[in-house]
C-alpha cells in the first residue's frame, strides 16, 4: 500500500519524492550543446538564478555522461571570467533521468549583444572588453589549469547582469596528457559542429593533439569565437573564418595566428591578451575598478578625479550595469576615496526615476551611517542630483535619521551644506518632520556664528514654506525674517525681505499693517543699495495689498449698507488730496492738513459763558490748523495767539508789525501760497517763513513780545490799585493759589466780559499769587511756554478797564516775576 502511494507521488512530482528547490521558468532560444537553458528562481527568497537542464530516458545516454563531466569540472574550477556554480540535481522526473545545474543569473552573449545594439566606438570598446574576458578565462585552462576545453564557441559565452562574459560548456573538459583511453573530449567528440573543430581534431588525431601545445586545440576555437562576436552571429561553416572584415584591423594578425594550420605555430591565448586593441578606456576602468583592493590611496585619487570625464565616452548600458556596482561596492566597503560620490552621481543622471531608485539610492542609504566626514560632504554637495528621486520612506527612515546631524555638526561648511539639503529633501517628507523637527534645527541656525549660514536659513525657509502648512506659516514665518532683519550681514537682511515678498500669500492686511512695515520701514533707508531696493519693493508689494483690502471693505460696507462705514470712509478719503507726477509731497502734506485740522479747529464752539470781543477777526483755517500741529515750527506770536483764543485785528495786526519790525528783515511770501493777500495774511505769512529758521530768532521775538506785555501789565495794574479796597488774608491767599492755578490753565475756565480768564479769584489776589510763586523761581524758563502765556494774557488786552482793579500799593511787579507768573499758568494748562 505505501509502495503505491510513494509510486503516486513520483508520478504527481515527478522529482521521485524530491523537492527540486527552485521554480524553472520559460527557456532562452539557445544553448551550448544539449543544454536547454531556462530562466528560475529560488523558492526560498526569490533570488533569480539560471538553470540548466538536460534530459535522457537511459541514465548511461553518452550526452548525459558528458553532462556530468560538465557539472563535475564547473564545480571545481573557479575563475573571474567563468560561469559560477551554485547547484546541482539528479532526478528522474517522468519516467527519465534529468539534471539541473544550477548557476548565477545569466543571458547568452548573442541574445546580449542584439539588445545593447552598440556601434562605433561604443561596440568596439564592448567586443573589447568580451573578447578579453574570454582570452583570459582560456588562458587559464590551458597555461594554468593544462585542459583542454574543447567546445569554444559564441554558445559557450553566457553574460551576467554586470555585462561579464563567462566561459562555460565543460562537458567536453579534458586533461592535455589525454590518460585514459576514453576521456571526455574522445568520447564526445561528436558533440562539436564541423565548423568549430580543427583539423587535428576533425582527423581525430589524438596523438597530434597530444604533441601539442595544450592551448591549440582552444586557439582555434578561440579564433571562431572572435569571428562570431565582431559579426555577432553564428557560424554555418569553416568558410566564414575568411570573413576577415569585420575583424577590427588591430586585431587581424592576432586572429589570423589563432587560425594557423600548424597546431604548433597557433598564438597563445595569453599573447592575445596583450593585444592593443583589447586594452582601451573601457577596460582599463574595469580592470582597475575590480582590482581596487590592491591599489594605493594615491593611485585611487588619481583614477576617481579623472573618472567623471571618462564615464561619458564608455557606453551607457556598461556605465549603468557593469561600472556602478563596481564603484557602489567599493564606497561601501571603503575602498573608494569620498569623492567617488561624483561619479557614482554622474552615472545616476543616466537613469530614469525607478532605475534610479533600484540601482543607487540603496547605496546612498548605506553611505549616510557612514561617519566619515568627508563621504558625508561628498553626499550633500550631489543631493541635488538624487534628493529628487528618493521616495519619503527612504527619506523618513534611512537618510534624514543619519543626516540631521550635520545641522550640529562642528564644521561650518558641513552645516550650510545640510541646510542646503533640505531644499531637495524638503517637498518629499511629511509634515510632521518639517514642523517638528526641522523647525527646531532651522531656529538655531539663524542665529549661527556664520553669517551666510544665517542668510541661507531664512532663503531655505521661505523656500519650504508651501510644505508646512498655513498655520505654521502665520506663526513662524514673520517671527523668523523679521528676525533677519535685524542682522548685521547685509546679505541676511536682503534675504529677509525677499523672503517676506515670497511669502506674502502667508501675510493679510492685518499683518501688513502692524507688523511688515513697522519691520521693513527702516529698511528703506539703509546703507546698502540692494537692502533699501529689496525694502522699497517689499514696501510697494503690501501697499497693493492694503489698497486691495481697502476696496474689499469698502465695497463690503456698501454692500451692507452701512451708513456709518460710509460716512467714515467718506470723511477719511473725501478731503484728501490726489497725488501727481511730479508734485511735491510736502506740499501736499501740509494741504492735507489745512483742511483737515485747522478746519476742525473752527467749528469748535466757545466755552460756556464766554463771549466774542466784538470786531475780532475769525480764526484762519489755514493758519490754525499750522499751529495746532507744527508744520511751520515757532510761528512767533500769532501761533500764540492762535493757541490760546481770537485776538481783535488791530491788536494782532500791531503785534506782527512790531514782531516784522524786530526781526529787521523784509519777508516776502509768493501771494498765491495762502489765498487772498492782507496785511495780517503777509505778517502770518511771514512768520511761517521764520519758523524754519533757528531758535535764536524765535528767543528775539519771544523777548520783545515778553517786555511789550509787561509794560501792558504795569499799565492795568497801576490803573487798578485804587480800586483795590480790600486785600485777602495769607492764609486765605495760600489755600486759594492752587485752585486759581488750575483755573487758569484749564480750557473751560468761566471768560470775563474782557476775555480774560477768570478762576474765582479777582485781582485783588495777585499780591499773594506773587508771593506763592515766587516759591517756584527754580523752574527753567521755556519760550514755547513763554509764548503761550503771552498768548493767554493777551485775549483780554481789549477789555481791561472793564476788571475790578485792586487796591493801590498791594502788589510789587516785575519783569521777572511776571515772567515766572506766565510761565506757572503754561504749565498748570499742559497738566
């Protein structure tokens, strides 16, 4: 029962109850000898491998013998340029006997050579290199190993995916000395086409083959072998070894010795290895890159700086396949110096996204735990090369672990050049990495010892700033190039304001408003050209955006309507004066001012109780709105005026004349500057001209208007000290000075029918209001208070006779206590 079972499964499997390890895929279109040889991968990890398999029903069938032999020989020999042995099997599998030989991945050459479809050059340097490999895998059998190989054709060659040509097909392998009667290459002789045999060995003259040399037999086909290659096809007889045209010239008297009649006289495999022609740039970088091992550090230097130049004139496919593993093992095993990075880049930008990624980016994952300081600026300088083809996996997990360490690293070129990474890097990784993570290395940055690492910081950072977010954006992006702002290095600043322009999706009116120009204003007056012409334009950028926000607002209150937004929007517009080229914007500014506050100005009512002296001239709204808000600087004794409340026409008319006078210069205005002309007009007018010039003509002014009002004051005091009937107590004087000081000075203090200030005090007090000043002569004397106290006093001249005068003797004045008397007033008034 268990036989039958056990007979079941044969037949199911095939394999007579064993597992063949590795799946056998779809067969190439040709192969050495009896070999069928088919595509396989493993079933354990998947790995492809090249399975070779040949099948007869009776397990002594002479090919199967010879197959064997093949197998046994492949084991045990071991060379570079031959096929490499993995496994081998036996089984019977339906009811024949069928092995497997199990190799390294590989494709037959003539399959190759239609698929690179090289020519020129390119093609020439290729054959090259193939026809030298094979020379060398010869040689060895027969000079170093004395065997025959026996069955050298272009079916023999197989090539791997590195584009190495490999020697196998030794089922016919044999010892030159031929001991046994019937060793391999007697005994399956026949496996060989006609056209590929000798004449020795087409004779079957085993003693002749004996007698020489052991490299004969395989010269020969050596000799077909190069025919097949440089015409790239088969050949269908002997004939086709005179087809010496397409044998490259340099090679023609190697081939031709290879083809001698005489065994004797044959060339050596190892003489045609010396040949010119099979030792070109191509070669030469292979040969040097495969024995890396043994070269010295100044022999490699030297090969890796010219190798960049050479990589264009070798063929792309044998750049890509051949020449970058090469170059990627010895990076990672350190055998290659750092800056062999830039060939392994030049050959990266011969590949597509997912070629790119296959064939280079695992090995720039391997380079970054490097911690080789050199390798890593090696790697960082070329991240604009392959940062696009990294994927955010490979970014998130391998690279930006090991490389956000050079943002702290020691070296300051290691630093800018990982700031500069990120520009690469930065649309490829998440979010959550940007702003948590690389926020905090781009903070500390901007303040580096390093001016250009700080400049470049804030260009990364306006750069990546559509990669992090719009709240991340409002957040960080104004506190950081307001920050570059204010650096010392130009270059920083410059770049700050770019930035700030770059980002401005980022920033609304709002910010605009408060925050950019406050920052950017004094920008615009810097000692650099290129800082105050990148603040002008970043000025110019937001002004657009405050207009369009004010066309926003005001079409949305419109729509609303609001009526209040519109009468605001119309007061604050309405009156405004319209630029034009050419004007000029001091003019225009105090326009603006003329009518918007002297105007205000004469709309204010009186205080209560308080009456217009009759004949006074109205208040200018011009000339108020100057005074009120200083265009015009110290405008002499009719700013005062102004300050304090109207004058009659005659008295300030007489005022200004005296003050023209003074001054001892005649002061002529253009008519057309301020409306219609008049006599107070030009005084006015002219007042406004002297209050550009120094304070020292203001003092002059202000010192004959202050004796002109203390002559006046002597005057009403001395008319009045007769009616003074009654002079107040100390102490009542004392407890009532500083209510009539506040009184004084304040703006709704009651008028008398003279205009002058009343307090609740009457002038029979003025004895003991000098007393308690005179307390006060440590206060500094101010014109511009001066000024204003001659102002006050001088809106009740007109009516003097109407205020009860005191009692005559009760007080002592002077120049200086009536000064410090005015001056008390001024200050009571400003508190």
């Amino acid at each position: 029962m268990f036989a039958k079972l056990a007979g079941g499964l044969t037949a199911l499997t095939g394999f007579g109850g064993t597992t063949f390890p590795y799946n056998v895929d779809e067969a190439y279109p040709g192969s050495w000898g009896h070999w069928v040889h088919h595509r396989g991968t493993s079933k354990d990890d998947g790995s492809t491998v090249s399975i070779f398999k040949i099948s007869a029903e009776d397990p002594n069938d002479r090919k199967l013998v010879s197959a064997r032999n093949g197998v046994k020989r492949l084991k045990m020999v071991r060379h570079p340029n031959i096929l490499q042995f993995k496994e081998s099997q036996e089984i019977v599998e339906k009811g024949a006997t069928v092995i497997y030989l199990v190799t390294q991945p590989v494709k037959p050459l003539k399959m190759v050579l239609e698929e690179l479809d090289l020519s020129g050059q390119h093609r020439d340097e290729y054959l090259a290199m193939s026809i030298l490999h094979m020379t060398n895998a010869v040689s060895f059998l027969n000079n170093d190993c004395k065997l025959i190989h026996g069955g050298i054709c272009i079916d023999a060659v197989v090539v791997t995916d590195t584009l190495d040509p490999k020697l196998h097909g030794f089922d016919l392998l044999s010892e030159h000395i031929l001991p046994a009667p019937d060793f391999p290459l007697q005994a399956a002789s026949w496996m060989i086409g006609s056209q590929y045999k000798p004449a020795e060995l087409g004779k079957t003259d085993w003693d002749t083959i004996r007698q020489s040399p052991p490299w004969a037999v395989d010269a020969w086909g050596l000799g077909c072998l190069i025919q097949e290659i440089c015409s790239c096809q088969s050949m269908k007889s002997v004939e086709d070894l005179r087809r010496t045209d397409v044998i490259p010239q340099a090679l023609l008297p190697d081939y031709q010795k290879l083809l001698s009649s005489a065994p004797t006289r044959r060339l050596n495999p190892s003489k045609v290895a010396e040949c010119k022609f099979l030792h070109n740039r191509l070669v030469d970088v292979v040969n040097f890159m495969e024995n890396i091992a043994v070269k010295d550090g100044i022999e490699k230097d030297s090969f890796f700086k010219k190798l960049p130049s050479i990589i264009p004139s070798i063929p792309p496919a044998v750049s890509i396949r051949k020449i970058l593993p090469l170059l990627s093992s010895a990076l990672e095993f350190g055998g290659a110096p750092a800056h062999a990075v830039g060939s392994l880049m030049v050959i990266g930008g011969l590949l597509e996204g997912e070629e790119f990624t296959k064939r280079v980016v695992p090995t720039l994952t391997k380079l970054f735990a490097s911690p080789d300081r050199s390798l890593r600026r090696s790697l960082l300088e070329s991240m604009e090369v392959y940062g696009p083809h990294l994927t955010t996996p490979v970014i998130e997990d391998q690279i930006y672990p090991q490389l956000q360490t050079g943002f702290t690293d020691a070296n300051a070129y290691i630093r800018e050049l990982t700031l500069k990474s990120m520009l690469a890097l930065a649309p490829k990784m998440s979010n959550k990495t940007l702003t948590q993570n690389v926020l905090k290395h781009l903070s500390k940055l901007q303040v580096d010892e390093e001016p250009s690492i700080r400049a470049n910081t804030t260009v990364l950072l306006g750069n990546v700033a559509t990669y992090l977010g719009e709240a991340t954006c409002k957040r960080v992006l104004l506190n950081a190039f307001t920050r570059a702002l204010k650096d010392n290095f130009p270059p920083a600043r410059i770049a700050g304001l770019r930035a700030i322009v770059a980002t401005a999706t980022y920033h609304n009116a709002e910010d605009a408003a408060t925050r950019i120009f406050p920052a950017v204003a004094p920008m615009c007056v810097d000692a650099i050209g290129d800082v105050r012409s990148s603040a002008l334009q970043c000025m110019d950028v937001f002004m657009k955006t405050l207009h369009e926000n004010d066309k926003r607002v005001t079409a949305a209150a419109q729509a609303a309507g609001s009526s209040e937004t519109l009468a605001g929007s119309s007061a604050s517009t309405g009156g405004a004066p319209t630029l034009s080229a050419g004007g000029s914007m001091l003019t225009w500014a105090v326009s603006s001012l003329m009518s918007s506050a002297g105007l205000a100005a004469t709309k204010q009512p009186l205080p209560p109780g308080s009456t217009a002296v009759g004949g006074a001239a109205p208040i200018s709204p011009s000339t108020t709105g100057l005074a009120n808000h200083g265009i015009g600087g110290s405008l002499g004794t009719e700013k005062s005026c102004r300050s304090s409340g109207p004058l009659p026409s005659t008295s300030r008319t007489a005022t200004s004349r005296a003050t023209a006078a003074a001054l001892g210069r005649s002061l002529q205005v253009p008519a057309s500057s301020f409306g219609t002309p008049s006599v107070e007009g030009k005084v006015e007018k002219a007042s406004l001209v002297d209050g550009w010039g120094d304070d020292e003509e203001d003092m002059n002014v202000e010192e004959l208007e202050f004796k002109a009002e203390e002559e006046k004051a002597r005057s009403r005091l001395s008319s009045s000290r007769a009616a003074a009937s009654k002079a107040p107590s100390a102490t009542t004087a004392s407890t009532s000075i500083p209510s009539s000081i506040r009184a004084a000075g304040n703006s709704h203090a009651t008028r008398t029918d003279n205009g002058m200030a009343s307090s609740g005090m009457d002038d029979e007090k003025w004895d003991d209001f000098d007393e308690g000043v005179s307390s006060k002569q440590k206060v500094p004397l101010n014109p511009r208070h001066v000024r204003s106290a001659v102002a006050a006093r001088r809106s009740g001249a007109g009516s003097a006779a109407a205020k009860p005068k005191p009692a005559s003797g009760s007080m002592k004045l002077g120049a200086q206590k009536l000064g410090v008397q005015k001056l008390n007033i001024q200050q009571v008034d400003l508190e």
